[in-house]
C-alpha cells in the first residue's frame, strides 16, 4: 500500500502534552528520600601537578559520609584511547576537571564540604591553541600517550607528541590536478569550542544492588554506550548493569560520552552501595563536562576557469581538549567527507586529532560534518568570486552525481546521495520564491 508523505505536515509527538503542561518527569524529577548526594571538587587550574589534596577539613564537616579521590581510582577510561581518569590523578590537563567527589546526606552539606577541600597545585606551561600543541617543543599534555590502551584498532596515538590520531585520505592525482588548474585559491579557517547549552543540566544516580547489579539512572542520549563503558572500566558484566533513561532535556550530542555515570557509581560503591545522586550546577556543565570541538583547515582548491575544480588539498586540525573520547571519530568523519557534497577527482586531506588544554570534547550535532561543511562551502562561495561565477552555478557544475567516486571511493548512486543538482535547483527557486 503506498505511504503517504510526512513532508510538510505536522505530527504531534507522543510526549509533546506532558512537556507543555509540566506533566513530563525528567531524571532529576524522581528522587528517592534515602538518597545521598555528591558534589564534585574541579580544577582550578588548567594544566598542573597535583601536589597534595587535604581533606581532613572536609571529612569532619556535617553530614559528609565520604571523600574520594583519583588516587582511590586507579583506572582509565575512554571509548577509543584509555587516556582520561575518572578523577585526576598525579596532574590535572583543564580548568573545570573532577579530582574529588564529597558524598554527604544532602547537596547543600556536599557543597559546604566541597570548599573546605586544599589542593597545593604546581602549575605547568599551558597548551591553550591548536597551533601551540603542534608546536616541535611543545609541553606535552600525556606523557604516557604511547603507552594507553586503545580500545580500538583504527586509533593511532603518536608518543612523543599531542597528537591522539591522523588520518590521511587520497585520492587521483593531486599534482596533476593543480597542474591542470587556471586558478588556485587557498583559506584558512578556525571554529572555536562551543558548549551543547541544553536546557537540563548533566546528572546521574547510581545503586549497587546487593546482589551486584548496577542500577544507573541518567539523563544520556547512548545508555547502552553508558553500560559497555561501565562495564570495562570497572569490570562487570554488561548484563549485570543497568540503565535506566527518562525523558532527556535536550542533548544535542553532549550527553552521548559517560561522564558522570561513571563518578555516581564510584560514589555509591564508595558508600556501599547506597544510591548517589550528582548532578552539575550550570556553571559545571559548562567549564567540566565535554563540549563541542575546535577546528583549524587550511585548504588550497584549484579549478579552470569555467568552474570545474579539479583538486583539493585540506588539513583539519581538530582539538579533542585535554582527553580523546570521540575526537578522532569526528576527525575521521571529516576526512571521509572532506569534499563535501562535490565530485573532486584529486584530493589530499590530513585530518588530525590534536589535545590541548581545553576541555575535552565530544560530540555536536552533525558529527564534525558541519565544521568541513562551514570550510569547504566558504571556500567555494571564495572561489566563485575570484571566477566572477554564481556561486549556485558553481556548485551545481560540481554536484556529486551517480558513478562519481566520493573521498573513500565510495560509488555515489541516486540512492546513496540523491540528485543533488535538482534539490539545489529547487532550493533556490523556493528560496527566492519566499523572499
């Protein structure tokens, strides 16, 4: 039976009344009276040695029932290189990184004992941009880089350096290509780090069962990436974890990583099991938790003179911040996709997983995506006007079409990409049309 099209009509969600009436129980909303409460103690440096951390202070302070630090948790963790520890440990690499967890009967009792912690910090030089982190003599942000584990075998870390992973694309011949070239432009462009801002803050409750079983409540938008990541760092069966998600309050990509998942079910083993629940104030969720990446392209394009590009040579640098977790995922994807929507027979793109002293990063919509899409169409609408050629007609003249090859080698076909040509056709009419 043929589907009627969703194009243009308006479907109601099957949440949508509870969400406007305020009928709609987000994780935060259902708090068991037994619950204890923790707050984190974070880094108010961004790169330094740990000297010492004293908590004598805050261990006699009212209703506090437990302190933990790195050292109590010797582990590391990350999806593709084990490179971040729950709690720093030994040195901290952000502003704004957990070193300890206060436990207490309520949040306000946490927060009290948070402020009668003493860390003596020894302050390192600081790598605060990309073009500092690839320097030849640059401070480096994990000396141990060449000895983690990764949790995958398509990461490549190089010791020695700030550099987490590379990747290297090529296609056709690129010397030919710029050979063949009336014209060649190149650009530079930089994307700054930017936070996800949903309108609910980050939060978990963890509870060990006396059985064993690990009960996990959480505001993620990737419960089961949640599970297999608790799973390895402290070696549980996944089936003996589980995770339980209500509504979320926005995500964005930022609540895709484990974060404070694995600090709630430290607390709670820490208390012996009692549910625990963390939650970050605003201001926490914005300078701790992960955020969007930074990038630095440089691209040089060439193309003759009636608008065909004939190569593309791109370097994107991508800032993972201080630990991995998904950056070179999103490096990756950029440089699979680093020709955009556009058939380019000679390419060459280096794409670079870099950390700096910033927080780490994880995933924003689009994936990286929009960083190479930001580059590769500025660069374009740049190279139009060097031709003094309308930008659409460019574009359409270099549209991916059934049989071309993308960056990978993939086959583009109809069913795979579309007809790019006719929805940018119709994209313009129908823009004019409302202007």
């Amino acid at each position: 039976m043929p589907t009627k099209s969703q194009i243009g009509v308006s479907t109601l969600r099957k949440e949508a009344w509870d969400k406007v009436t305020g009928a709609a129980k987000y994780n935060g909303d259902r708090i068991p009276r037994s619950t204890l409460h923790a707050r984190i103690l974070t880094s108010t440096k961004a790169h330094a040695i740990i000297q010492s951390i004293d908590t004598k202070e805050a261990e006699k302070s009212q209703g506090v029932q437990k302190i933990i630090t790195g050292e109590q948790v010797p582990i590391l963790t990350g999806p593709l290189i084990q490179d971040r520890p729950p709690l720093a440990r030994e040195k901290v690499r952000y502003f704004g990184e957990p070193i300890a967890i206060v436990v207490a009967n309520s949040e306000e009792e946490a927060a009290r004992a948070i402020t009668l912690i003493k860390v003596k910090y020894k302050p390192l030089p600081l790598v605060n941009s990309i073009s500092e982190a690839i320097k030849p003599d640059t401070p480096l942000i994990h000396e141990e880089l060449g000895n983690y584990v990764c949790a995958t075998e398509d990461v490549f870390p190089k010791a020695h350096t700030n550099i987490a992973d590379e990747v290297k694309i090529r296609k056709g011949n690129l010397a030919l290509g710029f050979s063949e070239s009336d014209l060649i432009l190149e650009a530079e462009f930089k994307l700054p780090h930017s936070d996800h801002i949903a309108m609910e803050v980050r939060n978990a409750m963890a509870q060990i069962l006396p059985s064993g079983k690990v009960l996990i409540y959480t505001s993620s938008q990737a419960p089961s990436s949640v599970q297999k990541d608790l799973s390895m760092a402290f070696n549980i069966q996944e089936s003996d974890i589980v995770i339980k998600v209500p509504l979320v309050g926005g995500g964005f990509g930022g609540k895709a990583n484990t974060h404070l998942e694995y600090l709630a079910y430290i607390a709670s083993k820490a208390v012996k099991g009692r549910m625990v629940r963390i939650s970050n104030t605003r201001e926490e969720d914005i300078m701790s938790a992960p955020s969007k990446i930074e990038v630095e392209a440089r691209l040089k394009i060439g193309a003759t003179k009636d608008g065909i590009i004939k190569a593309l040579e791109a370097r994107y640098y991508v800032s993972c911040g201080a630990y991995s977790d998904t950056g070179p995922r999103m490096a990756r994807a950029i440089a699979a996709e680093c020709s955009g929507p556009y058939h380019i027979e000679n390419i060459s793109c280096d794409s670079l997983t870099v950390y700096t002293n910033h927080p780490y990063t994880t995933s924003f919509r689009g994936f990286g995506h929009t960083a190479l899409t930001f580059c590769i169409e500025r660069i374009l609408d740049m190279l139009a006007k060097k031709l003094k050629m309308d930008p659409l007609d460019l574009r359409i003249n270099n549209s991916l079409s059934p049989n071309n090859l993308s960056p990978t080698q993939t086959k583009i076909s109809l069913s795979n990409t579309g007809d790019l040509p006719r929805c940018l056709i119709s994209s313009h009419t129908n823009l004019y049309f409302y202007r």
